[in-house]
C-alpha cells in the first residue's frame, strides 16, 4: 500500500514539474501582451517603429516558438517583446510632446535612398 502511494506521489510530482514551462510561458507571453497593448495605446507605431516593429515580433515569435513546445525560447522572447514594447512606449511618449523626436514623414511610395526622377529607358533590341 505504501508503495502504491509512494509511486502515484512521485508521477504526480513529475507532471507537476512537466507542467511548469508552459504556465511560466504563459505569464511572460501575457505581460508581453499588455506591453504591447500599452505601446499601441501611446500611438508607438506611429511615434516609435523601430522599438514598436521589435517588439511585435518578439511577440509573434514567442507564441511560434510556443508552438513548437520549446517554451524555454518562448519565454525569452516574450521578455525581449516586454522590453522592447516598454521602450516604444517610452519613446512615444517623449515624441507626441516634442516633435523634435519624431521619426521623418517621408512618403509612403518612396525609400529615402531612391532618386525621384525616372530613370531613361533603353531602347528595344532591333529598334531603328
């Protein structure tokens, strides 16, 4: 009888311990999220792309790696996402005060290093 308890209560240890990497997971992905939620709340894709563009694919990442059961990655990069969200908050915060510290308003259908005339176009082979 002793043993029968002996061996339920160690199995029940160890799936109590299988069962710690996805609830650790959990807590990291759900802070990772209202990060996230708090950056979009402050306009940090607008005010703050670089930390914003970080921070929702550290998240993205964290629920693929998730998803694989490598929960271990999962909760790194949800404290990477974390921290990465609170500084897009941050630095949006700072740019709608001061315009100063916004990012460049270039237009949407031109990279910054692209000349805006049209280059010639080569005339046909056989051509006259």
């Amino acid at each position: 009888m002793v043993r029968r308890l002996t061996y339920a209560l160690v199995a029940a240890l160890a799936a109590a311990l299988a069962a710690c990497g996805p609830i650790t997971y959990v807590g990291e992905t759900r802070k990772a999220t209202d990060a996230v939620a708090a950056a979009r709340a402050v306009q940090a894709e607008k005010y703050a792309p670089y930390w914003w563009t970080r921070a929702t694919q550290y998240l993205h990442k964290a629920q693929e790696v998730a998803a694989h059961a490598d929960f271990q990655g999962a909760n790194r990069f949800g404290r990477l996402a974390t921290e990465a969200a609170n500084k897009a908050t941050e630095e949006a915060t700072l740019a709608a005060k001061d315009p100063s510290r916004r990012p460049l308003d270039l237009p949407p259908d031109v990279a910054p290093a692209k000349d805006q005339s049209p280059a010639p176009v080569a005339p046909a082979k056989g051509a006259p």
